[in-house]
C-alpha cells in the first residue's frame, strides 16, 4: 500500500531497477510495512521547471495508510535520490498523502 512516485526531467538514469530496489526498501523501513507491498514508479524524462529553470529536477509522491513520517521521509528520500540522479536536493519537491484504507484497493478489494 505505500506508493512512491518519483518524476524527473533527467532522461539518462544509470540503472533505474537500482534506484526503484532502493527506494522500495527504504519505504518499506520509513514506514514499518511489508516490502511485498511497496510500490515504486519512476518517470523520467518528464518535462518540468523548477524555481524558473530547466535544469533538472524531480517531483516525488509518497502515499501511504498511515505511518507517514514527513520529516524523516524527506531528508531520506532527498538524499537517495540526490546521491542516485545527482539533482540536488534543493531542487526536489515531495508531496505526502496520508490515504484512508477504504481509499486504497488491491487484489479485488480495499484495505478498509
């Protein structure tokens, strides 16, 4: 159930299936919850501006039921993901959402 998104503009990533292993473990860890339930999305390429430039940047969504740690999360995130694209942190974006379980489906049904 906890979802991260994570949309750049740079198009040349060296091993993406890394940085997805990563960022999956690391949820999984931020949020206490299984990793066989953790989803990761890259989208790379994305056009986008930041601070009125074009020079790269990244926009990350986190989604869970619960066991959002903002805090945490962005300083751990921030850094993966500076450390694996070389954007640096200032110029990546995370937005949270806290979803209700009856707001979340899988496997034929929701979590609520």
């Amino acid at each position: 159930m906890p979802l991260i998104n994570v949309k750049t503009s740079i198009s040349n990533l060296e091993r993406p299936e890394l940085l997805l292993q990563k960022l999956s473990n690391e949820l999984s860890v931020l949020t206490g919850k299984p990793e066989q339930f953790v989803m990761t999305l890259l989208q790379t390429k994305v056009p986008m501006t930041f601070a009125g430039t074009t020079e790269p940047c990244c926009y990350v969504e986190i989604k869970s039921i619960g066991s959002i740690d903002s805090s945490k999360m962005t300083a751990a995130f921030c850094k993966l993901i500076e450390k694996a694209t070389a954007i640096p942190s200032q110029r990546i974006y995370i937005g949270f959402e806290d979803v209700s379980a009856n707001s979340w489906g899988w496997n034929g049904r929701t979590f609520g």
